[in-house]
C-alpha cells in the first residue's frame, strides 16, 4: 500500500473535476484521480452547447433562462440557486473563450448560438437561441481546454486510478482522504488530504438502453451513501428523447435547434398535439413521453416501438417556411446539407457509422435513451455537501457536477445546462475548497484505512460464490428499463424493488474470473456492480415513496403534479442494517410560484 499527502483531491477528470482543480489549486497542492484518461470522460461526448443568455442572435436576458430552468424543473430547482448559475453563465463562458474555447461564430465574430429545448422568449414563448457551441463537440472543446489549462498549472494527474473508499475522521466527522485503486497494477494507495471533492458523473448504465459510456456506473455516488452521506432527489432520471432505436447511442437535441423534427407512422409531427407553441423544442421530459404515447397508441414506425427523427433538408425548410422562421438578420431561416453538416458533422457520423443510414437522405430510428442524474450528493451553491434537512455541512466533502445536487435541475434539466452547471459549480467549489485547505490541516488518517476495500475485493476475486457478476448487472439493467423508466406505477416499481433486492442476495455471492492484477477489468466491472445496485434500489424506493407526477418521474397512477404533499426534495439515508430511510426538505422558492406546465 502506498501513501500520498494532499491538500486537495479531486475525483474525477471531467469539466466539473478540471474546473475544479484549475481554482482549488490555487489554494494548496491539488491531485486529480480519474479511472479514465482525463480526455475520455464523459464530458467529452456533449454535443449540442452550453447555455447563457449572451443574446448574441437574438433578444435574451439571465432572468429568462432562470425562469426557463425552473420551468423544466417542474419547479423542484432551488430557485437561488438557479438564479446564481443563469447569472454567471454570460461571464463562465467568456472565461472558457479566454482560456482557449474554440466556440463556433456568427459572421459578425460573436459566440454562435442555436436553440435547444425549454429554452424559450420569456415574451413570446417561442424557442431562444441560447446554447453557445463549438460544432456538435462542445464538450470535447471544453474537456481539451481545461485539461490543457490543469497541467499549465501544475495540477498534478492520478490517471486510471479507481476510488474505491472515503475515509472519515469519525470521532470529528471530518473528511481524511480517499482509498484508490491503481488499475495498472492491482495496488492500492491511500491519498491522506482535508479535503476531497466527487466529480464522478452520472449512472446511466444503471438502464439497459442508454446514451451514458461504459463507466458511468455511479461509483462516488454510492461510495459516499455507504459512508453515511443521504443521496437528494434520487427519483429524477432523465430520459433523453432521442437515443438511436435499440443502441441508446445519443442523437444531440442541437439536431431539432437547427430544426430536425419527430414523425410518427402516419408522418405527423406529432410534438405539434402535445406542445403547440414549442412542439419538438419541449422539455425532455415531455417529448419522451409524448414518443411513448404515440408507441402505444400503435403510431411507431410499423407498430414497432420507435418513431423517426427527421433532419432531412427539404423537411426541415418544409416546416420553416410554413412556420415563416426568420434568421436574425431577417432573412428566410432555410438549411443545406453544408450547413447541416457544418453544425452536425460527428452526429451525422455517427448515424452513417452505426446504423448505415444518412440522416441527410433518410429520417433516422429512435428512441427515448436513459440520459442524465438529476439527482445526486446535495450540496450548497459552494458545491459543499450537505447532509441534512437544515444544510448542514461536512467539512472538507465537496461534490460538483453530474454526481450532486445544487439542484438547479429539479425534476428535469434542460438541455445544454449540464455542461453550465460543471463550470459554474466547478469553480464555486473549487474556490471554496482552496479556502479550506488553507486554513485547515487534514485530520489523522483511520486505523487500517484499506481495509473496508481490501475485503470487498478479496470476496469478489476469491470468494466461494458462483454468481456471473455480469449476469447480475444485464438483469438489473433490464429491470430497471421496463420498471424504473419514463412511466411509473406501484407495481412496477415493486417488482422492481424485489428483484433488485434478490439482485443484491446474489451479489453477495458474486465471484469474478480473473483472479490478477494488472489491468483487472473483470474485477473493476463487479465492484462497479455493487454500485449500480445501490444506486437503482435508492431511486426505486424513493421513486414508489414519492406519489406524484413531475418531471421525468411520471407515475401512471398519480398522473397529477401535487404541490401540496410534494413540493419538496427527498433526502435517502442508509442505515447500518443497509434499510433506506426517507426524509423531505423544503424547495427554495425566491419569485416563481409553482403554475401548471404547458409548452
Ligand atoms: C452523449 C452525451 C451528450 C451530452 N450532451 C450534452 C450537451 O450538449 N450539453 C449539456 O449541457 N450536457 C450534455 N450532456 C450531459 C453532460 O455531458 C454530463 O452531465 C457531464 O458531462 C457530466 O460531467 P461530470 O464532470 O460531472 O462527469 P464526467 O464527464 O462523466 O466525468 C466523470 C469522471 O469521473 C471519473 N470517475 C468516475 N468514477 C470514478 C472512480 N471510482 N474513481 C476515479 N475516477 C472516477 C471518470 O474517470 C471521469 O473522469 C451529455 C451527456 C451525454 C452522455
């Protein structure tokens, strides 16, 4: 076992690790630890942009993106909290574009916007240009930019190092660093700081069709939970609407911003029954389900369970000029294939390369594909995380990114504010965090600090069990698609809940192949299991606790949003004896009173 001091430790390389490192090093020695590469994390597959009312195109201001954001909320968001992200977004971006953001430009040298959904004119409540983009590779940009800006600065890299544990001063409750996992070798190291803040992103492997890669398997989020640390709003999983049918691969909604539609088996753009003034511009949320309805009214394609995604040229300028959609300098608003491809060059690829179709000759297959955590470790606006109903903080725990909860999301985020939340929340936690390592030293480390994961995987590679943990993982993945997903209902949700817990039984009895060390993948994916398992049981016990609809969580047999009994955030906590236990806390409400939702 080998042992590290830091100040700092940051887990997790993605924009809402490096925006962290790049300003909580200023304050001590920092060292980032990642399982992957730092340039593969997710981060780098964001496609469509990032927002902030720049009003570049067109007339936009923060407050109307704030209002927007809690719109699509479902009004859960903390309305603070938002505020805060809408009215840094202008000055974050400006920050990126100075440390060497390649963002796309209109003709006049301005950051390029385009419309994504939810985001609207306050006035007219039609669809604003708000997502600055670099193509369809923004998150590429954004990761190379602040990767390159870390090792400028000295930020020190821990590449595929996998963490495994959080170590706390229990007499103190105080954070004393993290346990990690050396992939290359099989070692383990222990990282001895006072502070440590969780950037490991999203869970959406936890689903059987998904836009989310391989690693997004929840680690840092379940790692905490079995610390002790509750878990907020855990219920919210979004379904993005257009995951390629079958493979779940992501088709950027920047597609319907540049004007792509849905159709159904009748070649109805169906979005313009469901949401008449923004129709394929709505919330995620909304148009997922709208795709659903139409599936089981029989409108799939063929009766089969997709609908198709058009971003044919002559479709779009069909529906552009019956729409009289104008470009900001008043001219007809109408597409070629150059332009398309210009905007959309690496989705279209990744049409051509998966499914051998052409999005600009033919209308693409899809389907809704598990997408995005709303909900996560809570914290404050500093990224700090807080552990109960009254805010109160842990010293030294930092989350930021997709794996916490501000929540400036609520019950469903809008497109383009993942990657604002990462830098905005990044950097707020990053500053924080270089305060506290100045003025505190870390606590001493735990006795045996390894042992907690010494054991867990001496089971997994030598235990006398039999259990495939693959085969634990696909069928838990499968449950949760057809139980766990856009539509809800108490049966479901209780099946669900039974078999993740028979899931669990045999996890115990789970045993991998490969007994080695180096470049164990087969003993990383069964830990990753463990993981996967806490993470679906948490979300289906507060998905059947909460008996409403809103947002992304929509239950079949409580159709209805109920504000009075649910206007609140939940809060699970895991006991010693491994039971959940729910507890709610109050929205923050600031000017936007709760109204019904219509786009
Ligand atoms: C295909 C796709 C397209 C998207 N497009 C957009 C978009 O256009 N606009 C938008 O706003 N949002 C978009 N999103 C959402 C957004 O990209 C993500 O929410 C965001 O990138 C998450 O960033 P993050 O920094 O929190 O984590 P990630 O970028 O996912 O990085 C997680 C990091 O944690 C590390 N890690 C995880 N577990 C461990 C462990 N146990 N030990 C050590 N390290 C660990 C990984 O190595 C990685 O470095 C998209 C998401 C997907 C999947």
């Amino acid at each position: 076992m080998q042992k590290h001091e830091y100040d700092g430790i940051i887990v997790g390389a993605g924009g809402a690790g490096l925006m962290a490192a790049l300003h909580a090093s200023r304050g001590g020695r920092v060292a980032v630890l990642s399982k992957l590469y730092p340039t593969r994390s997710h981060t780098g597959a964001a496609q469509g942009g990032i927002s902030a009312a720049l009003g570049n195109m067109e007339p936009d201001k923060p407050e109307w993106h704030a209002f927007d954001t809690v719109k699509g909320s479902d009004y859960l968001a903390d309305q603070d909290a938002v505020e805060l992200m809408c009215s840094l977004a202008p000055e974050i971006i400006i920050e990126l574009e100075h440390l060497g953001l390649p963002f796309d430009r209109t003709p006049e040298g301005k950051i390029a916007q385009r419309r994504f959904g939810g985001h609207t004119n306050n006035e007219t409540g039609k669809p604003v240009m708000r997502a600055c983009h670099a193509a369809d590779r923004t998150g590429h940009m954004i990761l190379q930019t602040l990767y390159q800006q870390c090792i400028k600065q000295g930020v020190e890299f821990f590449d595929e190092f996998q963490v495994m544990d959080l170590l706390l001063d229990e007499k103190e409750r105080r954070v004393a660093g993290v346990v990690a996992y050396e992939i290359a070798t099989g070692e383990l190291h222990v990282f001895h700081a006072q502070a440590v803040l969780f950037a490991t992103g999203g869970w959406g492997r936890v689903w059987e069709v998904t836009s989310n890669a391989t690693s997004l398997t929840g680690d840092g989020t379940a790692l905490v939970w079995r610390r002790g640390i509750p878990l907020e709003d855990m219920e919210f999983f979004q379904f993005h609407p257009t995951g390629i049918y079958k493979l779940g691969i992501l088709l950027t909604e920047g597609m319907r911003g540049e004007g792509a539609v849905l159709l159904n088996d009748q070649g109805e753009r169906f979005m313009e029954r469901y949401a008449p003034t923004v129709k394929d511009l709505a919330s995620r949320d909304v148009v997922s389900r709208a795709i659903y309805l139409e599936i089981r009214e029989g409108r799939g394609i063929g009766g089969k369970n997709y609908v198709y995604l058009d971003l044919r040229p002559e479709t779009i300028n069909k529906y552009f000029e019956k729409e009289g959609a104008k470009w900001p300098d008043g001219s007809p608003r109408r597409v070629t294939k150059e332009y398309l491809l210009e905007k959309l060059g690496d989705t279209i690829g990744f049409c051509r390369t998966y499914l051998g179709i052409d999005p600009l000759e033919e209308p693409v297959p899809v389907q809704p594909t598990a997408h995005y955590a709303m909900g996560g470790i809570p914290t404050n606006v500093h990224a700090e995380v807080v552990v109960d109903v009254q805010n109160t903080v842990f010293p030294g725990l930092y989350a930021a990114g997709e794996c916490a909860c501000v929540s400036v999301h609520g019950a469903n985020r809008l497109g383009t504010n993942s990657l604002l939340d990462l830098v905005v929340f990044g950097k707020l936690g990053g500053q924080r965090m270089a305060q506290f390592i100045r003025q505190n030293d870390p606590p001493p480390l735990p006795p045996n600090p390894t042992a907690r994961v010494e054991e867990e995987l001496e089971r997994l590679r030598n235990g006398r069990g039999k259990e495939n943990p693959a085969e634990i993982r696909e069928e838990l993945r499968r449950v949760m698609m057809a139980n766990v997903g856009v539509f809800r209902t108490r049966e479901l949700l209780e099946g669900a809940r039974e078999k993740i817990r028979e899931l669990r039984e045999r996890y115990r009895r789970a045993r991998v192949m490969d007994p080695g060390r180096i470049f164990n993948q087969d003993l990383l994916e069964a830990w990753e299991v463990g993981n996967m398992l806490d993470i679906a049981e948490v979300t289906t016990v507060a998905a059947l606790a909460r008996t409403e609809s809103r947002g992304a969580h929509s239950r079949e047999d409580f159709p209805e949003r109920d504000d009075e009994n649910w206007l609140k955030h939940s809060l699970a906590y895991r006991r010693d004896d491994g039971a959940i236990e729910l507890d709610y806390k109050p929205v923050v409400i600031t000017k936007w009173q709760p109204k019904a939702r219509v786009y």
